[in-house]
C-alpha cells in the first residue's frame, strides 16, 4: 500500500536533483545521439493542427496518445526510417462541443462531416528522409493514411535534443516538426470553404531507446 507513496517520492527526489543540477538532460547536440531503433514515447509527442474558421481566425487542436518507432543511424541520416500511428478517436479541443461535432455521425448512416465516431487510426510511415545541409534537419516525405485514404505527405523535421532520460534511464532523441494538408484531398470536406481546407500540422516528438 506505501509503494505508490514511496514511487512518488523517489520521483520527487529525481526532479529535485535535476533542478539542482542546473540544466536540463538532452541537449541540441547531434553527438549525444545513438544509433539504433527508437520507440515513441506516447506521453510527451503530440500533433497539433490549426485551421481557419470562417475567414476570422485560426482553431486549434491536438493528436495524442502516438505510438510507432525511429530507425536512426546518425552516421547515414538518409537511411532514417520512422512509423508512427495515431488514434483519430483521442482527438481533442478545447471545446466539448466541437470535439463532439468531429466524432459525430451522419444522420441517416450517411458520410459523417468529419471523423464520425468509430475514425481508424491515421499512420504516417516513411518513404525517403532527405537531410539538409545544416546536419540538423530535414524533410521527412511518406504516406499518411487518413479516413480510409492514402496520399504522400512531407514533414519539415528538426532535431530539438538528445541525451539521456535519467527518469527512464533511456536515452531520447526529439524533432519539431511541421506539415501542411488540403483535408479534402483525404475525403474531409465538411463545412469548405467556410472552414479552411488547408490544416497546417505542428508536431513535437520524443522517441526513447
């Protein structure tokens, strides 16, 4: 019964330390990366998305709860490979609302004006990574399958930070990256062009080996 107290102690006390130290663990530095197969970590990758509404402003949104895996060799960065699955149905915003007109279904068994409510999961999986000159990123071209549909994507990815995990023990890589899509093209259409039909994507990801 005191494992829970006990857990949340020793965690207390890691944090302490890491404050203590002064700086955090990973670091922008391409050295302190590892090669070898890398596995997403789902509680600190996130995939946001922005789209116009109505001409006046931009709404936002997240993906969570990510899972898939980096192949990465630092040595041959072309060679790169990266698979990742994302769970349409956790999509979220910061209205209950809007987040409920996203899942809903059509009345009448028709197409639903967005996900509905039993969406598959979106997977982006890597065709070709093409490193930039600046040794620090680089666009990232694969099919991302989405409502049933496959088309190619390109992501811009930067490499954010690298090191060892001392609350894991694992070591961690992280890339920002960002993406633009025309959500029609995937079989989205609702409500264009009163919402936008472009979605610009801004992703953060952590992958631990």
């Amino acid at each position: 019964m005191f494992r829970p107290a006990l857990a949340a102690l020793a965690l207390l006390g890691t944090s302490a330390a890491l404050w203590a130290a002064g700086s955090p663990p990973g670091a922008p530095d391409p050295a302190r990366v590892t090669a070898g197969t890398y596995k997403v970590d789902p509680l600190h990758t996130l995939v946001g998305w922005k789209v116009n509404h109505l001409g006046f402003n931009d709404y936002f949104g997240l993906f969570g709860s990510v899972s898939g895996s980096l192949v990465l060799d630092p040595a041959d960065l072309s060679a790169a490979r990266v698979a990742v699955r994302i769970p349409v149905r956790k999509v979220i915003t910061a209205s209950e609302g809007l987040t409920g007109h996203l899942l809903r279904d059509a009345k009448g068994g028709g197409k639903p004006d967005y996900f509905g409510s039993r969406p598959g999961d979106a997977l982006f999986v890597s065709t070709k990574v093409s490193p930039m000159d600046d040794g620090r990123s680089a666009a990232i071209d694969g099919n991302l399958t989405l409502n049933g549909v496959t088309k190619p994507l390109t992501i811009l990815a930067t490499f954010s930070g690298a090191g060892k995990n001392p609350l894991s023990g694992k070591q961690t890589v992280g890339f920002h990256g960002a993406a633009t899509l025309k959500r029609s093209d995937w079989g989205l259409s609702g409500d264009v062009p009163l919402v936008g039909d472009q979605v610009s994507l801004s992703i953060t990801a952590a992958f631990e080996k």
